[in-house]
C-alpha cells in the first residue's frame, strides 16, 4: 500500500498551499470541517493528476479525528501530518480557541501516535503568539490538556472578551506538546514538530487585519517588512513532513520572516500585550 499524506485545515490558506505542494508525493487525504470548499480543491487536485480523497473532520472532536485517522490507516501508513486547522481569536470565544486549537491537537496526536509507523511525521501548526511570554503557573496547566479538569484551570488565565491570550496560551500549548511526544513518537521511529507561521496573507489574518488595523504597521515595521505567503509556510511543512528532515524532531520552526527573532515588534510585549498575531 502507498505512504498516505494527510492534512487537515486543508480548504484553509495554509493548508491548501500544502495541499498543492504535497499533491505528487502520493495519496492524500484532506480534512476540514468545510466541505464544500474541500471538495473544490480536491476536483483541482485530481484534474492535475494527483490521488486525493477528501474526509469531513471536526478536530474539536475525538469521535472525528479517529474517524480520519482510521480513514488514513486504511488507505496505507500515515506519511506526513500535516495538522493544520485551527481558528483565531477573531473567530471565536476562548473555549472554542482552546478547543480547537489545542485540544484539537491533543486529539490528532493521540490518534496519530497511536497509528505510527517508521515513515509517519506530524506536523502542527502552533504560532508565533506561541512564543511570547507566558506565567508559570498558566504553562504547568497546560502541560496536561488533557486532563478532566483543564478547561476550568486555564479559564481564569484566557477568559477573556476578545480572546487573544486564549489563542497564545492554545498555540503555546501546541509547541510544548510537540516536544512532550517526542519521546512517544520516537519509540515508533516516527516524528512530530510543529511550525509557528508569523503574518501570513490567508483569510485568518486579512480578518484580525480589518478588526486590528495595528497588525498592517506590524507588518510594513517587521524584519523582512512584508507579509507571509501561504506557499511559503507550505514549503515548511513539505521538507518537515518529509524524508529530508528524517533527524528533526521535538522542535518548532518559526516561519514568521523574522518577527520574532527580529524583535521588532516586541518591544513591550507581555501577557495580553499588543502582539495581535493569529
Ligand atoms: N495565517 C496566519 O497568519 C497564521 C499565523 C500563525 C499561525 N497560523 C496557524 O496556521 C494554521 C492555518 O491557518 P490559516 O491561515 O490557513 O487559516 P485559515 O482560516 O485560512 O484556515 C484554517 C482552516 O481550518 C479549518 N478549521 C477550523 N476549525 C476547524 C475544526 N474544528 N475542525 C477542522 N477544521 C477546522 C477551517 O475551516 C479552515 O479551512 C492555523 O492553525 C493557524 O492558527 C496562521
């Protein structure tokens, strides 16, 4: 049986990217909670010669991400996973941040550990949000997402109206899980890495734009003064979800041109500072 790709988040900016650039490495798999705009780029895909079949999946729901990862697992070995769904602090309050974003997460991780092979490589989409400074009590809260009381701990930390601590503290979540399941993946001879994309042009960050005009003088003052092209967070992923990238693993990539090495923009940076990315 062929090595099967997967990706979900796939009718996304970022994801679609991906979709495109992994379309001639074999079968695909491509997973949203948007059907429709799936099965377009799907339709595309296909007429270009590639092998893509399409799967509705709620990664905010367990019952959901096993049932692809089962889809997956019967298609062939899981190659490269590429989790790439998730939601902003502009398009939802703090729980559905946190669920989907890093419990959705937990839940892919769970299932695809539990599916591995030697050949499999998640991917996870965290952010650069993810790497500004965190209290030390909200980061041992988050080192068990899964835990039965989580999201009453986490709530008095990103509780908020306009829920952009909820989007760091979730993304921040993600980059420490991939490292916490290294270790777990390893003794499969998989891998699991996440990327953190800066100021990338998707629809995710032209809507944080309109309601934050900020994020535009964030972007024209950052270190390569432009924005992110989805192509170029995809290019990422291809090389960490493939064979070239065979000894990476437990580790983040920022694919954020520089913003956050830069330093530009985070100046005063602090808990629900003024970093406004998705
Ligand atoms: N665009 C950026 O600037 C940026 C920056 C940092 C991180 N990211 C992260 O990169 C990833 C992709 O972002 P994007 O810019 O392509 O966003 P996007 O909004 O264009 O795409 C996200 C996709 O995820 C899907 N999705 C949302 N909730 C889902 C759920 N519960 N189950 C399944 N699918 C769901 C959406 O339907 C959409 O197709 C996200 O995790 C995002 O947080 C993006």
């Amino acid at each position: 049986m062929s090595i099967v790709s997967v990706i979900t988040g796939a009718a996304g900016g970022i994801g679609a990217a991906t979709a495109r650039r992994l379309a001639n490495r074999g079968p695909l798999l491509l997973a949203d909670r948007f059907e429709e705009p799936l099965a377009l780029l799907a339709d595309q895909l296909r007429r270009d010669g590639a092998r893509v079949a399409t799967q509705f999946c709620d990664v905010a729901d367990p019952a959901s991400v096993r049932n692809l990862v089962a889809r997956a697992s019967s298609t062939g070995p899981i190659g490269g996973f590429a989790h790439l769904a998730g939601i902003s602090s502009h398009s939802g309050d703090w729980e559905s941040v946190v669920r989907v974003d890093l419990l959705g997460t937990a839940y892919v991780a769970r299932e695809v550990l539990a599916a591995a092979g030697s050949e499999t490589a998640l991917v996870c989409a965290a952010s650069m949000a993810g790497h500004r400074p965190v209290p030390d009590a909200l980061l041992a809260i988050l080192e068990e997402p899964l835990a039965a009381n989580f999201m009453d701990r986490i709530r008095p930390f990103v509780d908020d109206p306009e829920p952009r601590s909820a989007y760091a503290a979730a993304k921040r979540g993600v980059l420490m899980l991939c490292r916490r399941q290294a270790r777990a993946f390893g003794q499969k001879g998989a891998r699991i890495v996440s990327i953190s994309p800066g100021f990338i042009d998707t629809l995710m960050t032209r809507r944080a734009t309109e309601l934050r005009p900020v994020i535009a003088e964030q972007i024209k003052g950052s270190t390569l003064h432009r924005i992110g092209r989805p192509e170029e967070v995809a290019a990422a992923v291809d090389f960490l979800s493939g064979p070239d990238a065979s000894f990476i693993t437990g580790c983040d990539l920022l694919v954020d041109g520089g913003v956050t090495g830069g330093g530009e923009v985070n100046g005063d940076l602090r808990w629900s500072g003024h970093l406004t990315a998705p």
